[in-house]
C-alpha cells in the first residue's frame, strides 16, 4: 500500500492582509459615518415612505404644454450655452497655464544657468494660481458674480470659466507630463519651440485624453450650470427653482427628463470625439508652428 499523500492546502497568501486593509478602512470610515449623521435606513420608516411616496407622485405626469415647452427649450438652450461659453473661457485659462506648469516644455531645465531657478518658481507659482482657482467652488463665484452683474448667464459663464479653468490646466499638466516626454526633449535639444515640442513631441500620444477629459468636464460644466442657476445663473436651473418653489412637480419632472437628455448626449459626443482623434494630430501643427514659431522660447521659460 501507498502511504496517502495529503493534498496541499489551498490558501491565499495577501488574505491577511485584505483583511486588515478592510477592518483598517472600517475603522477610519464608520466615525466618518457616524459624524455625517449618515442613516439611509431611516428612509424605510413607513412615514417616511409615505410622505416620499406623496412627494414622487407630484411628479406625475411631466408637463407638456405647449407654453412650458416653448420656456424649456429656451432654458436649455441657454443652460448649453452657458456650459459651452464657460468650457471655452476655462480651455483659454488653461492652455498657457499648463504650457508654463508642464516641466516636460521647459527649455530652461535643459542645460545649467541662473533661468532653472526661475522657471521652477515661476510654475511654482502658476500651480498655486490653479489650486486657487479650483479650490473655490463655481457656486461661491457664481454668488459673487451675480452680485456684481446682476441675474442672468454672465455669472454662470465667469465661475465656470474660472473654476473649470484652474481644473482643465491642472490635469492638462499632469497629463502632458505622464505621457512619452523623449519626443519632446529631443525636439528642444534641437532648438525648436514650445509649441513645436507640444504638437509634434507631447500631443500625439495624449490628444485623445486630454480631449476626453475636456468633454467631460464640458459634462460637468452642464451640470454645474443647471445647478448655478437656483443662484440666479440662469438657464434650467432657474426654471427647476420656480418650478419647484411653485410646487408644480410636472414642470420639475419634465426639467430632470431634459436634463437627463443632455447627460446622455454629452456622453454620446465624448464617444464621437475620441473615436474622431484616434488618428495623427500633426496636421494642425505646422500652420500654428508657422504663425507662432518663437512662443515660449525664453531660456526662462
């Protein structure tokens, strides 16, 4: 007879540790909870049921009139227009505060001199003028502005461009300095410009990221905006806010199935974009490389 063999045990040799990662982030998480006063379960309560029941039921059905529709497309063409207007003020704030912020562009670090220590103060300093402009909310500009321009989309259109503009440049020089830097270290070496090492040494390989990025904070923006407008920003936000201060919750129902409407849309354009730069991006380089071909030259810089 042979001696019986014992089968190996089957054991997962990080199961003690996912184990303490998890009572470690339960330990940190349920004060955090418990602070927040954090009790979903409080809305299975029958009178809570019942008196969310009778809210929802307000809802229905959506208005359609054609009076109320008229008023809603004007409002949501408006909301689009302010998410449009703000995304391309903030694309204007961030493109050069991310071509100054980029280490991956600066001619400066190329070789020894006094401009190294300039230039790392001076994006030193630019990244700081980000982190101000995104760490203040677009709903505390937006108060702001419209007590400086009074009700209406201009307060909509300045805090998105400002708040938008400090994000857009921030993750702009991330994503320009994660990507393949050689390219565009070998065309400064050479003696080209900045926007020449951008278009043919950094974008062919972070376009469509970037664009990505920016059409989903174009997304962000539309949301924002929507939200801006309960301030007096403008479009459907204003409209929910009468809406619902009017209690008429068909008008609110048929605001929320709009907006819904250009969340998907605005996810469908993403889609469209990033297929469409799946292709080279050098073409629009060399008439821009031809009008600009000093910009950003500076030792400094």
């Amino acid at each position: 007879m042979h001696p019986t063999i014992a089968a190996p045990l089957l054991r997962d040799p990080a199961a003690r540790s996912r184990a303490a990662w998890v009572v470690a982030a339960a330990a940190v998480f349920w004060p955090l909870m418990v602070i927040a006063e954090f009790r979903p379960w409080v809305l299975l309560e029958p009178r809570n049921l019942q008196v969310l029941g009778h809210f929802l039921a307000g809802f229905l059905p959506p208005e359609g009139s054609p009076e109320f529709l008229r008023e809603l497309a004007a409002a949501t063409l408006q909301t689009l227009a302010i998410a449009t207007a703000g995304i391309t003020m903030a694309f204007l704030i961030a493109v050069p505060l991310a071509l100054v912020a980029t280490r991956a562009l600066s001619i400066s670090r190329l070789g020894p001199g006094p401009g190294q220590g300039r230039a790392r103060w001076l994006r030193r300093a630019v990244r700081g003028l980000m982190m101000i402009l995104r760490g203040i909310p677009e709903l505390v500009w937006a108060l702001l502005f419209v007590r400086v321009f009074g009700l209406g989309p201009t307060a909509g259109v300045l805090a998105l461009g400002l708040t938008y503009g400090g994000m857009l440049g921030k993750v702009y020089a991330e994503i320009l300095e994660s990507g393949e830097q050689r390219p565009a270290q070998t065309l400064l070496e050479a003696g080209s410009g900045r926007l020449v090492a951008l278009f043919y040494g950094l974008l062919p390989g972070s376009a469509q990221e970037l664009m990505s990025y920016t059409v989903y904070r174009w997304e962000c923006a539309v949301r924002a905006s929507v939200v801006m407008g309960f301030v007096g920003a403008g479009g459907l936000g204003q409209l929910m806010d009468q809406s619902m201060k009017m209690l008429n919750g068909g008008e609110a129902a048929s605001i929320l199935i709009t907006f819904l409407v250009l969340v998907l849309a605005a996810d469908a354009l993403s889609g469209w974009l990033r297929r469409l730069l799946a292709g080279p991006v050098q073409a629009i380089a060399s008439p821009v490389s031809a009008l600009l071909p000093g910009l950003w030259s500076a030792r400094w810089a």
